[in-house]
C-alpha cells in the first residue's frame, strides 16, 4: 500500500512540474518609437561670406544625426540611397546658382522611419572641356584588360595602387572584361553586362544594392564574387544617367543609380586622374566598406 502511495505521490509531483515548465512565457516588447531629434546638415565647400552658394564646384556634403537610428537614407532627384555612415556627398552641376533638395530618411527600430529635407542653394560655373566630352561620347567604352595596371588597388591618399597591379588579361574569369560602358551626348549612361550577363563585384555592396549574393561565394581572400549574375531589373539600375564635375578643380565622372565601372564597389563617382589619350582613361574611384581606393584604365578601343 505504501508503495501505492509513494508512486500516486510521484505521478502528481511529475505532473505539476510538467505543467508549470508547459506554462508559456509571456515577453513583452518595448515601446516601438521613430528616431527623434533628426537633423540634417551641409556643407557647401567653398562657402564664404562674401560667396555663400560656393566655390563654384557644386559640391555639397550632408550628414544626417538623429536619437534612436538604425541607419540612414539619403535622396535627392528620386534616386534613394541607402547611407549607413550617414554622410554623403552630391555634386550638383546645372550651370549657374540654383536650389537643391535633398532628403534624409533615418531609420528606427520595427521599420519606423523620420524623414527631414533640406533646401540648399548652390552655385556650379564647371563646364567640361568639349574634348573631354567628345572622348566619352565616342564609341563603347571597356576595361583595357590588354595593358598591365588596368585594374589595382591602394589607400585613399595613395597616388597609385601599390598593394596590387593587375596584370594584362590577369582577370578573365571573373566576369568583368565583357562589359560595356556607352556614355550618349544626351547624358544616358548605358551598362552592358556581355553575353555573360555577369559582372565582377565585392559582396557587401552586391548584398546590399542589389539584394543578395544569389547562391555565390565570395572569394576568401577578398571578399570578391566572380560572374555575378544580372537580372533586367539590376540592368535598369545600372543603366542611367551621367555627368562630368569638377569638386575642387578634380574632373570626375558621376553615374546615377547603381552605374559603375570595373568591379562593384558601390561607388558612382570616378575621378579623372589621366585623359592625355582620347581612346583611353585612367580613373580611380572609392570603396568606403574597406576604406581604400581602386585604379582603373579603360578604352574605347576593341
């Protein structure tokens, strides 16, 4: 009988723990707010009290702050850029002063949002030489894989790409030698991926421009995808419009959207470092997720 018990006892104690650790625990979230005290600020370079809109270059830094801010965008001409550091640069390039606006989107947790805009006023008296302009509208225009150096990588400050050169045709499996950059007199900046329809690209800002490594590795050593696949829709945002300016007497060309050239690093603007040859450019632009710089040398000879 007391062997009875005991085992009543034991079944009533196991069933009561059982149905206390069965209990749900119940979790609370915290109140879900918008990013507040957002603001956004610019610098127009060159702005003095006696020229306030500038030095003429047209170029104009934002920063965007605000309490509670996951990451931030930035927009200006319906193109929205994803901006995490918060800083971005526009060089605004219609001949003569006028008003620009531009706005910034911080964002919170939960997918909550403050947007704030601001209106500046700038002056931009940059024309680009006809030279250089009838160069760019010549013909299609490619990586020059043929000559050593058409690809290299350094610091930001470095005037060369000390770290690595590439060699001639030293990255043909990568994606990147097919593709074609045609720069219209009208301003349309046309990508072309080649038969391939693949490009060369680093994987954080292929993750984050364009929604994804699609099922490829990225190399160990670099964090570079060879052949990265293209759809039409990516093709539309890399297709676009283009401009030449001149931030602090620089030459450079600017793309919008997702435009590139070489491999995707995220980067639309590249400065003109040689243009002596009108069937070929040197061109360095930024890679800001690795803070460092890459060289490039292009033709529009095939």
């Amino acid at each position: 009988m007391k062997k009875i018990n005991l085992l009543f006892k034991t079944i009533f104690v196991l069933t009561v723990l059982t149905l206390i650790s069965c209990e749900e625990e119940e979790y609370t979230l915290g109140a879900i707010t918008a990013p507040s005290n957002v603001t956004l600020t610019a610098e127009i370079v060159g702005a003095t009290a006696d020229a306030p809109y500038g030095d003429g270059s047209g170029t104009v830094h934002f920063t965007v702050t605000g309490s509670g801010a996951i990451t931030y965008k930035m927009s200006y001409n319906g193109e929205e850029k994803l901006i995490p550091t918060g800083k971005k640069t526009y060089n605004f390039s219609n001949i003569g002063t006028n008003d620009y606006t531009v706005s910034a989107i911080a964002v919170g947790p939960g997918g909550t949002s403050t947007v704030v805009a601001k209106t500046v006023t700038v002056l931009a008296t940059y024309s680009p030489p006809a030279a250089l302009v009838k160069a760019l509208t010549t013909g299609s225009w490619r990586i020059h894989k043929d000559v050593g150096g058409h690809m290299g990588v350094g610091a930001n400050d470095m005037t060369e790409p000390i770290w690595w050169s590439a060699g001639a045709n030293e990255k043909a499996a990568t994606g990147m030698y097919d593709d074609r950059y045609t720069f219209s007199a009208d301003g349309t900046f046309t990508f072309d991926a080649g038969a391939d329809n693949s490009i060369l690209v680093k994987s954080v800002p292929a993750d984050r421009d364009f929604g994804g490594l699609r099922d490829q590795t990225p190399s160990s050593c670099c964090s570079e995808i060879d052949n990265y696949p293209l759809t039409k829709a990516d093709i539309d945002k890399v297709t676009g419009k283009w401009y030449i300016s001149a931030p602090g007497g620089v030459e450079t060309i600017n793309l919008s959207g997702l435009g590139f050239m070489g491999m995707y690093v995220g980067s639309h603007t590249f400065t003109i470092l040689d243009r002596s040859k009108s069937d070929e450019l040197h061109l360095k632009n930024y890679f800001s997720d690795e803070n460092n710089a890459w060289w490039w040398k292009i033709t529009n000879k095939e």
